[in-house]
C-alpha cells in the first residue's frame, strides 16, 4: 500500500507539468491564473498523499487544508483586481 | 483486503480524472473552453481521492484516525465549495477586463 501511495505522487506530480506549460506560455494573463489555480487543487491532493507516504496524515492533514484555504484567497483576490481594473 | 481495494479503484479514478483536465487545459483552444476542464474536472479527482484515502485511514478505527478522517472530509467540502467560486471569479473578472470568446 505504500509503493501504491509513493507512485500516485510520483504519478500527479509529473501531471501537474502540464498546467505548468499552461503557466508559462499562456497567452493572456488569465490563463496563467487558471495554470496556477489548477497546479493549486492538484497540490491539496499531492499533500495528502504525502502524509500517508510519510505514514503520518494527521500532520500532513492540516497543512492542506492551509494550503487550500490559501490558494482559494489568492485566487479570488487576483481575479477581483482584474474585475476593478476593467482591461487586460 | 477488500477495502484495500476499493481505496486503490477510487484513487485511480480520481488520478484519471486529472489527467483529463490536464490534457484539456493544454488542447483545448481558447481560455473560456479550457476553463471548464479545469473547473470541473479538477474538483471531481479531487472527491475520488479524498473518499480513497478517507476509506483507507478508517481501517484501523481509534480516536487519532476518525479525527484525521473527519478533517479529511472537511477537506472535500471545502473543496466543493471554493472549486466553483474561483472558477466563477476568474471568467467574471476575464469577461469584465474584455478578453473576446474564440470564433471559429
């Protein structure tokens, strides 16, 4: 169950290249912002799973959830500044 | 053994569907179609794997586990309820800063 825990990490964090691409050579600034949004819910799970490779979760458990209380923040108050801003 | 299986099926349904989310966000053409992809697809791997591990750190039923499987829980509520905000915050702010729709 362990290997199983250790190639599933391994596994998503090899995925969350792909949104990476997306970050780096999106075409407008709200791609990026989708890039980071989606590398942000993916990293909530990669936490968990570090937790039960690292045979402690109730450690792990907390930082993330604080990791997707602060990526749902940083999110919402990058996107209200492009809603005040009203152009690109 | 049997819940051992079930965690690894629901595990790798949700790692399934992110990998689809992902190679939408690369395919797809225009930043309104690949907002859908990643607004939905991520939160539903995110249930999947979050019900897997929450099944498997209930194997072993002493205070600590339930307590950490509760959390676990509040994670994909959590989840569910800020997936949806951040997805509807970003299109608003993208439609209100003039960013036009793709045509064919």
């Amino acid at each position: 169950m362990w290997d199983f825990f250790l190639y599933c990490g391994i596994y998503l964090s090899l995925v969350m290249l792909l949104p990476m691409y997306r970050v780096v050579l999106g075409p407008t600034v709200f791609d990026r912002l989708m890039g980071v949004n989606a590398i942000g819910s993916k990293t909530v799970v990669l936490l968990l799973l570090i937790g039960f490779i690292y045979q402690k979760p109730d450690m792990f458990v907390d930082i993330s959830l604080a990791y997707a209380l602060l990526n749902f923040i940083a999110v919402v108050a990058i996107s209200r500044f492009f809603y005040k801003r009203r152009r690109l | 053994m049997i819940l051992d299986l079930v965690c690894i099926l629901f595990v790798l349904g949700g790692l399934l569907f992110f990998t689809g989310g992902s190679i939408g966000i690369i395919r797809l053409p225009d930043f309104y179609t690949r907002m859908h992809p990643a607004g939905k697809l991520d939160s539903m791997g995110s249930l999947l794997v979050i019900i897997g591990l929450f099944l498997y750190i209930l194997k072993i039923p002493n205070l600590l586990n339930v307590l950490t499987g509760l959390k676990i829980v509040l994670i994909a509520v959590f989840v569910y309820l800020s997936s949806p905000t951040a997805t509807h915050c970003i299109v608003d702010a993208a439609m209100r800063a003039g960013l036009e729709p793709w045509r064919k």
